[in-house]
C-alpha cells in the first residue's frame, strides 16, 4: 500500500504552528527547522512526514525540560 505525499506550503505552516513566514525561514537558515523541496522555480514546499516529525521532536524536548 503507497502513502499520497503530502506538502505543506509557507501559508500552511504559518496558520499549522502559529508563526511568521519569516521565522520560518529563520528556522530553516539557522538548522533547526526541515529545509523544503523546491517543486519549481518559486515553488517551495514542505514534506508533510518531516514536519509531524519535527512537531514530535519539539514536543519531546518540550516535555523533557531541555532546549
């Protein structure tokens, strides 16, 4: 059984973790946030698996005291 791939775009993550478009960037230039996949010239977009990931992880050092 194959999985659809799902993307998220820019507008999707801002609304999904409540943030700006530029901290998502900042996230991405810093390391601490999965880098997107380009699926045109000025298309970008997220893997919908490696950000429910990174969700996980946030959650996980949260819960953990640790940053």
């Amino acid at each position: 059984m194959q999985h659809e791939i799902q993307f998220y775009r820019v507008s999707h993550l801002q609304e999904k973790l409540g943030v700006s478009r530029s901290s998502l960037w900042s996230w991405v230039k810093q390391g601490t946030f999965p880098k997107p996949i380009k699926l045109g010239k000025n298309c970008a977009a997220w893997n919908s698996v490696d950000i429910d990931n990174w969700i996980e992880e946030r959650k996980n050092i949260s819960e953990k005291g640790v940053e």
